[in-house]
C-alpha cells in the first residue's frame, strides 16, 4: 500500500517536496523523500528527472530505521515518522552509508530518540562521529555479522566498500528477503511508482547513475556481488529512485556485466590491510585516497578474511601491490599463507609499497620488501615505518604516497594520450599564456605548495579567482569546500629559483618550505617572502574539469610587495604540459 497525504501532494505544488509511505514487506515500510526538481547532484550528475532519498522502518520485537534522508526534508520526514512510531522508541538506526543525503537528519534523530543504537561499519561509524558532534551508543559491524530484531527479523550485514565511499555496507533481512542497497542499484529518478514496473523508463538513469558512481570501482562492485550471491533476494530496496522488483534480477546483471568489462580493461591496485589491527585501516584509507586520485582502482583486502584463491586471482591480475604489515603470529597460519600467496603470484611487472600498521607486534617490514625487489617489483614509494600514533601528518605521508604509486602506474597511459593530441591543436593550445603564481597552505599540521599558471580573475563581486588544480596534486585534498590559502604572484625577473624549489619532486610528507622564506597570513598560511603580491583566499565551490579542478575563491585580504614590479609570465609551446 502506497500513502501520500492530501497536504503533501500540495506541497508538491509549491516547493516540489513531497513524502511517500509504503509497505514493502511483512513489517517493514518505505520513507521516500521526493525531490522532483532537483537538477543537479554533487558535481557528478545533472539530473533529468529528479531524484528520491529512500529510509526504511523495520518493526520486530525490536525496530530498526534503515538510512535517514537529506536535511531539507527534515520537517516533513519527522513529522511522517511520528506518525508512524515515537522515534524514541525506535532501538537501532542502521547507517548503510553516512553521505549527507542519507544521512542529513542523523544530528536531530539523535536529539529526539538518545538513546538509539548506531549500527554502521567501522569506517561509518567513524565519519558519523566527525559529522553530529556528539555521543551517541555505536555497535560496529563487519560482513557476515547478523543483528536479530525478533519476529524472524534477523539482519545480516554485507560489507561494500568504496560503493561510492570507504564506509558502505548492505543489511539483508532474512525474514522479508529485502536487501537494503543504499546508493548501489539505485538511480536518480523521482517518480511516484515505488517498483521498477517500466524499465525502458529508467534504462538511462540507471545507466547514468552506474558510470558516474560504480564504475571507477568496478572491482568492489564484483566483490559485493560476490559477497551477496549466497543470500536470496526478493526485493532490492534502495536509497534512490524506484525499489527494484519486477526486475530486479536483470538490474543486477547489468551491475555485474558492466563492471566485468570495466575491470578487464582498468588497471587496479591491491591494497592488503588487516581489519581491527593497529591503525591498518585508517593508514590503508589514506593511501588508497591517494591511489584513487590518480584515476587509479583500488581494491582493499582484508589480508585476515581472504582466502588463497582470491589472494592468487587478486595479486596475477594487479598493476600495483600494497600491504599493511600484519600481526605476527604462530597461531594465525592463514596471515602467512597469505604472504606466501603473494610473492608466489606476485611479477616483475607491478609496483609495490609497504606500510607498518602500528600495531605494535607487526610483521617486520624490510624482509619482505627485499623479497619483492629480488622478484623485480619497482617500489613506487619507501616503506611507511610507523613510529608513532598516525597524525594528520601520517595520513598525508601515506595520501601522498598512493598517489606517486598511481601516478607510476599511470605513466604509460599518460603518454599515449600525449601523442595522440592534434599537432596544430597542442601548439595552438600552447599560444596562451600565463602569470606564475604560488598557491601556499597550512591546515592544523599539514602544509603544502604548488606552483599554478592557470589563474584567473573570475568575478568582481565579490572579489573571486578561478585555479586549475590537477586531481593528482598533493595539494589538491587541502583545497577543499571552506579551506583557505595563500596565492603569491611571482615577480618577472625574480622567481627562477623559487619555481627550480618548487618544481622538485618532494618525497611523501616532506617539508615543501625548507630553505624558502615565509611569514604567516592572517589565514595562518605561509606567505612567501620574496612575492610580488599575494592574496588570502578561501574556497567557494570545486567544479570537476576531466583531470582538473577549477576551484573558484574569494579573496578579502591582499597585498603588492614592489608597485612597480610585473608579474612572471609563463610562455609555452604545446598546450599538452605546463
């Protein structure tokens, strides 16, 4: 049964929100939250047609809400949920996925039932913790895990990850056979059917929604796959567009071959990690951010659960290996076995790094590099050693350092797309120039640098400039929505050394500012001592430009150095390099 209210169809009329309630099985009933007018989402989609935010309430001997919804629905969506049950009432929320969308209303369903169980991955878990900015009662759960509600309500839980982000997990009920998805399956698409009745309708959303978000992770999505083969699904109840039934078998079989072709033809990395121990999984994230910022996939493998099969398909098909050192013990057969595995499968062909997990009885880390380099693995970066609890500063290390393993793996793409530029194009490109410039930041620990060409004035009011920033740049994560920083403008006749400076490549986490004179901005950024002039800047909003960020910025505090002087102008004779 579906329900939507004679108030909220005239919502729909004025502010295009309206609220959707319906039984989808035995106990469990649908939130859907219709945006019809939404036309864009994140930088990924422009939409067509709208899109919905799927919640869930499955009632037992206890109750459990599955995923909230985006905060703009905050009034409607409580105001339908109390019709429903007192949310204090509610036991667990289960947190699939924390990306505002789904998770938007988290902070006042906090406020209103206390003391609810979140149940979420460890990495959910984690970023909800950064998110509401306050206490709340968690309960971490890992694949396989299951959360009995009563009344045949037995919850089990699927782990997903990098589907689209590191903390996503499914929940399948054994007691409906309703496989709760969040984004994956899902589709920007807002209607009033609640099944997918008319796939031709949807083939293009779905579609769409799978290339933009699933298919840069092809090989979760297999591994997922994998992972939820043995259970036995009726519904697919996702947390966007239509639940998928009358065809939902065919959905699926999309997912799977469109991800085995992507996979086929995509080079990837195999990140081994040991789940639970030390700070492997927060040190595995960051370096697999940085990997991912190359263009690069990852697959993350947990070095504790995989089986030697795996291990073996895994490690034969990968461009790149990176282990996490795991705990040393006699007693664990199957962590050794693993590293048998992989240097028994590993080639002369792929690039390595290692880490230390800091768990304070780790694998020695040098015997097994010395063993992949007599295999003749080239190691992309010098092994993380771990000689403290990680920092902001460690997590940068170990972001910078995927990200020159990416950028190794990426170097023979790289150059064929180079050749195959038209000639006259590439120089012509060339023709137009460009001042020198220095972007400087430091953001609590972390500093960083780069040397820019392409900025530009972009507004008058306020006072805006546009950057181009490649998506592989350290300095790119430190740009964020909000961040501030320091843009210098260097002077003609008086930057030779400072671009020679800041053109080296600097290892992981080295200090970009060593022999270079800086004072510290109001915005506690370094200002370079020898600029022509410099602004203060702060992040409005990135618009993603295939393998750059143009990152638009408002500036308030400025300052020329030499009125006289004229800025260093940067004259090239291809378009296809800086």
């Amino acid at each position: 049964m579906v329900a939507l209210t004679n108030s909220l169809q005239a919502d729909r009329a004025s502010g295009r929100l309206t609220l959707q309630t319906a039984t989808i099985a035995r106990d469990s009933t649908a939130i859907r939250c219709l945006d019809w007018d939404r036309d864009r989402f994140d930088i990924e989609f422009e939409l067509q047609n709208g899109t919905t935010y799927n919640s869930f309430l499955i009632r037992g001997e206890k109750t459990a809400l599955v995923d909230t919804s985006h905060g703009k629905f905050e009034s409607l969506y409580f105001n339908c949920l109390e019709g429903l049950i007192d949310p204090a009432a509610i036991d667990y929320l289960i947190v699939n996925h924390t990306e505002p969308d789904h998770s938007g209303l988290i902070q006042e369903l906090l406020n209103r039932a206390p003391r609810i169980i979140v149940v979420g991955s460890k990495v959910a878990i984690q970023f909800l913790e950064n998110q509401v900015h306050r206490a709340f009662k968690a309960h971490v759960v890992k694949s396989g895990d299951r959360l009995d509600l009563g009344q045949g309500h037995q919850l089990e839980f699927v782990s997903a990850p990098n589907l689209h982000w590191p903390d996503t997990i499914f929940t399948y009920d054994h007691g409906t056979q309703v496989l709760y998805t969040c984004d994956v399956f899902g589709m920007h698409y807002c209607d009033d059917a609640l099944y997918d009745e008319v796939p031709k309708l949807l083939e293009p959303d779905f579609q769409y929604y799978y290339d933009c978000l699933m298919k840069p992770n092809a090989r979760s999505v297999l591994g997922a796959l994998k992972r939820m083969a043995p259970l036995s699904v009726h519904l697919v109840a996702t947390g966007h567009g239509p639940l998928l039934q009358r065809h939902k078998d065919d959905w699926i079989g999309r997912y799977r071959h469109w991800s085995k072709a992507q996979s086929k033809a995509a080079p990837f990395v195999a990140l081994f990690y040991a789940d639970g121990y030390g700070y492997s999984d927060r040190l595995a994230r960051a370096i697999a951010h940085g990997i991912d910022k190359t263009g690069i996939e990852v697959e993350l493998v947990d070095i504790q659960e995989t089986d030697a099969h795996d291990v073996r398909e895994l490690v034969s098909a990968a461009a790149g290996l990176v282990i996490g050192m795991p705990p040393q013990s006699v007693s664990n057969s199957r962590l050794h076995s693993t590293l048998s595995t992989i240097l028994a499968t590993a080639n002369k062909k792929q690039a390595m790094g290692l880490f230390e997990t800091g768990g304070g009885h780790d694998e020695p880390i040098y015997p097994l590099r010395n063993r992949l380099q007599e295999l003749g693995l080239t190691e992309a970066f010098a092994p993380l050693v771990m000689k403290s609890a990680p920092s902001e500063v460690t997590d940068k290390r170990c972001e910078e350092s995927g990200t020159d393993l990416g950028q190794w793996l990426n170097r023979d793409l790289t150059q064929q797309q180079l050749q195959s530029l038209d000639a006259d194009v590439d120089r012509a490109l060339g023709r137009l120039s460009s001042g020198l410039y220095l972007l400087t930041v430091r953001k609590g620990e972390v500093s960083g640098a780069m040397l820019a060409s392409w900025v530009m004035q972009a507004s008058f009011q306020p006072l805006g400039v546009a950057i181009a920033i490649a998506k592989d740049r350290a300095i790119e994560s430190l740009l964020q929505v909000g961040d501030t920083f320091v843009l210098n403008t260097l002077e003609e006749g008086n930057y030779a050394h400072l671009m020679k400076h800041f053109l080296k490549r600097f290892p992981p986490g080295a200090d970009r500012f060593t022999g270079i004179a800086t004072y510290d901005a109001t915005n506690g950024s370094p200002i370079l001592a020898e600029a022509l002039a410099y602004l203060e800047c702060t992040v409005t909003y990135r618009l993603e430009a295939s393998d750059h960020w143009v990152v638009y910025c408002t500036a308030k505090v400025g300052r020329v150095a030499n009125v006289d002087g004229l800025t260093a102008i940067h004259h090239r004779k291809v378009g296809s390099h800086y």
